[in-house]
C-alpha cells in the first residue's frame, strides 16, 4: 500500500509532463507556412497543454491587409485539418502591420457542415485523431 501512495504521485508528475508530437509537429508545420506566405510576418506560434490534457495553440502574426489575414487563416485551417485530427483549441490574432489594428482575433472551429466542404479542398481528415462534432 505504502508503494501505491508513492507512486500516485509520480505517476500524476509524469502525465501533467506529456506533450503530443503530433500537435507540437502541427505548430510548427503552421509556423513555417505562414512565415513562407508572402504578405505575412512576425509569426509566432506557441504550444501548451492544460492540466486538463487540453492542448492549445496561439497564434500571433502580422499580416499586409484584411485579404492577407483571410488567406493566413485559410493556411491554419488547412493545415490543423490536414496535419491532426486531434482536438486542439486554437487563439488566433493577425494585426496589421500598418498600424497594429487587429485584423482577425478568431477561434479555429470546424461545425459538422464543415467536413464536407474541408474534404473536397484538401482531402480526408488526418488519421492522428478523430474530429469531434461541433469542433
């Protein structure tokens, strides 16, 4: 008994220390895409998990104009959709480089009509995971 009461908590250290590969190769798969996109600068890209196992991603960048941060968005999504198929909450921000004026502060989701249309761009959802509905 007394080898279980040491080992609860070793155990629980380990877990709160786990990342996902998959998740950490998707941030920086998004980073180096965004950073490649013309019109695009000052990415930053930062992965953490909660004590919950949720994992998140915030993205940060600049971008030249509204056009430009639509496309950056296009190039998340594309990428979060092709890269895992785990659930992964997302903070999007793309100012402009202009003025600082914030273009775009938007959550990547993806609603059950989604798939259909996210299928035909860019193929079958990744297989490292499965889409929840509603997500």
């Amino acid at each position: 008994m007394k080898r279980l009461a040491l080992l609860a908590p070793l155990l629980l250290i380990t877990a709160c220390g786990t990342s996902d590969d998959t998740v950490e190769d998707l941030a920086d798969r998004i980073e180096s895409d965004l950073k490649a996109h013309d019109g695009v600068s000052a990415v930053e890209v930062e992965y953490t998990t909660g004590m919950d196992y949720r994992q998140y991603l915030s993205v940060t960048a600049t971008a030249a104009d509204r056009a430009k941060a639509d496309e950056a968005m296009e190039i998340i999504r594309r990428d979060y959709w092709t890269g895992t198929g785990r659930r992964v909450d997302f903070r999007v921000r793309l100012r402009s480089d202009s003025g600082g004026e914030l273009l775009t502060s938007d959550d990547v989701k993806f609603k059950l009509g989604d798939v259909v249309e996210m299928e035909r761009r860019y193929g079958p959802r990744s297989e490292a995971g499965e889409l929840e509905p509603g997500r």
